[in-house]
C-alpha cells in the first residue's frame, strides 16, 4: 500500500507539470523560458525507507506569433474635397509572447486612387487620434521598433495614425477605405527592421520553434497564420454639389422700348448668375463670383447697378433674377478693366450655400 501511495504521488507530480504549464503559456510566457519539473519517488524495501530517486524533465517555450490591428475612430470619417492630413486612427497590438518588430503598410481597398494621395503612417505619440505638430516633427514611419511582448497590462499596443490628402476631384459621397496591415518581423535591433518571421516546420525541437497564431481581420489583406493582420478604417467625402447658371433676358431696346425688345446696340441685357448647391450636399463656403464682361457690351452701372439675393448692392432696381434666395454676408463690385486681358470685371461675395439652396447674382449691360 505504501509502495502504491509513492507511485500515485509520482503520477501527480507529471500531472501538475501539465497542469501548471498550460495556464503559464496562456498568460504568455515569454518564449525562450525553460520549464523544468522536478519529480522524487520515495520507497521503502522490508519496512526500511531507501534511498529516494529523482527525476527531472525541462522543455522550452516555444515562440507565439500573434498581431492585431484594430481602427479605433468612428466610421466613416467624414473629410472634404481638397482637405490635407485626414487622419485614421490604428491600434497595433503585439500578442506574441516574444518582443517583434511590426512592419507597417497600407492599402487603398476601395476607392478612386487618384483622389486621395500621401498615404502616410505616424505613430501617435500622445494617442488622441490627432495629427499634431511633435507627431508631423518626428516624421512618417514603416515599423514599429521592438515592440514588447504580451505582459498582460497593455503597454504592447501603440496608436499609429493613417494620414491622407482627399483631392479637389473628390466629390460628394466618394469613400476610401484603406486597410493598415501589420506584419511581425524579428526584433532587429533599435532603429532596424528585422527580418518576416516564418513558422518553424516539421516535428517540435529542443530548441525555441515559432508558430504563427494570428488570424485574420477579413479585409482580403491578410490570412490566418501568417504573422500578419489588418483592419480598415473610411474616409467618406462630404462635398458640395455646385452648379452655375447664367442666363440673360433683354429688358429693352432704343426703338421697342420693353415692349417685344430686341438684341439690337442700346439694348439693355439683364444677367442672372445662378450658383446651387445640390441635395444632400455640404455647405459651401467662401463662394465667389467673377463675371468678364464681353467688350461689346458697357455695365449700365448708373441705370441698374449689381444685385446679390435681391438685395441692391450697387444702386438700385428690379428684381428678376427669381431663382436667388435671401442671403446675409454678401457683396458685388464692378471693376473697370479689373478683368481678364483688362475686360471690364463682376465680382461678387455670396453667403454659405447650403444643400438644397440657390443664390443668385444679377446686374445689366448695353450692348454697344
């Protein structure tokens, strides 16, 4: 029975290597460590307690490859025609139980690429989400340098910014998606990127094998078990939707008077730039208007003068260009020769044109 006692103790102990080990490597063990589990056996022959015998059994852990991306902003970011830095915002997580460098890159997944550019990758110093200035000082950057293994508190995630300008071709409602996609390399040292790590083939050795973890953030840039993982995050373009149209109307002539007026020289032409901005569109801002007048024709600036969403800016009048709505912050000027090749100039000022909104700028002209 005593015998039978020491040898189910002897069972244990192996059982407590396996048990034991497994919650280590779960917590993430550092890849490297050796694990050695010790064993005694004692016995006794005839009553008399003989001389134990001991055991002892290491094996070393083997290195887990594992990486996650994830986008942390809300979706869609929402940029403008012509904007500089959009910014996306990243997390890169090292879950290897082994410090790896991270080789960062990006792909545009969807959209028209010859409206956005300067795709570029900053690590996010104070991890705000912000582009800021000790961010654009400290420059661009494709790895990320010895990042620290699995400890269990966080301190192997670093925040990275995805930084784009949105051209002025961009319109209304174009959405970029671009995916970052981080690939685990072999701590290469401070300041180099080490080589891709690959998973160990064949049978495990003694030695530190890899084992590739990862799976797969579904963005098409990545697979399972390749060291490498992705997410992606939106841009989407809010653009307004502005149109022009300019249209004349004869209000009288020399011989007619307004009664069937014709286009003949001394006929007084009224003018109507219409500007829209379309449904669903962003407000437009800083709309500005510049009209050449044609040679033929002299600004009848002492009859009519210059109107802007019916209010008189320049003299007063009749308004007929009835497509204008009311606007505050708006101005006109007549330039002599102020124009292109020293043409006679319109200029104008609107308001902010929301979505859905028209706002006019009309005056006249004497055909010479």
């Amino acid at each position: 029975m005593t015998r039978t006692t020491q040898l189910l103790g002897a069972v244990s102990a192996f059982a407590l290597v396996a048990m034991s080990s497994s919650p280590a490597l779960a917590v993430g063990t550092t890849a490297g460590t050796d694990i050695t589990n010790n064993v005694t056996v004692t016995f006794e022959v005839g009553g008399e307690l003989q001389n134990e015998v001991t055991d002892s059994d290491t094996f070393t852990v083997d290195r887990r490859i594992d990486v996650n991306v994830n986008f942390t902003g809300a979706t869609p970011v929402s940029v403008s025609p012509g904007q500089n830095q959009a910014v996306l915002s990243f997390d890169v997580t090292n879950l290897s139980n082994a410090a790896i460098d991270l080789d960062l890159s990006t792909v545009l997944t969807a959209g028209n690429n010859a409206n956005i550019e300067n795709i570029t990758i900053y690590q996010d110093l104070d991890g705000d989400g912000v582009l800021d200035q000790a961010e654009i000082d400290a420059g661009p950057i494709t790895f990320l340098d010895e990042v620290a293994a699995d400890d269990g508190n966080g301190t192997q995630t670093i925040s990275v910014l995805v930084v784009a300008d949105i051209t002025t071709d961009a319109i209304n409602d174009d959405i970029f998606d671009i995916a970052l996609v981080a690939d685990a390399h072999e701590a290469g040292g401070n300041g180099v990127l080490g080589a891709e790590i690959t998973a160990t083939a064949g049978a495990n050795t003694a030695g530190v094998d890899t084992v590739l973890a990862d799976g797969n953030g579904g963005t098409g840039e990545d697979n399972d078990n390749e060291g490498d993982f992705s997410d992606e995050g939106q841009f989407e373009v809010a653009g307004a939707l502005i149109t022009v149209v300019k249209s004349s109307r004869i209000v009288s002539d020399p011989v007619n008077g307004s009664t069937d007026p014709k286009a003949i020289p001394g006929a007084v032409i009224e003018y109507c730039i219409a500007v829209s901005n379309g449904a669903d569109a962003a407000t437009a801002t800083a709309v500005n208007v510049a009209d050449d007048l044609p040679a033929d024709v002299t600004f009848a600036e002492n009859d009519f003068g210059i109107w802007v969403d019916g209010d008189a800016v320049v003299n007063a009048g009749v308004a007929t260009c009835s497509n204008g709505t009311d606007g505050e912050g708006t101005s006109a000027t007549y330039t002599a020769g102020g124009g292109t090749g020293g043409l006679d100039l319109i200029s104008g000022t609107l308001s902010d044109i929301p979505a859905s909104t028209t706002r006019s700028l009309y005056f006249r002209v004497t055909i010479n």
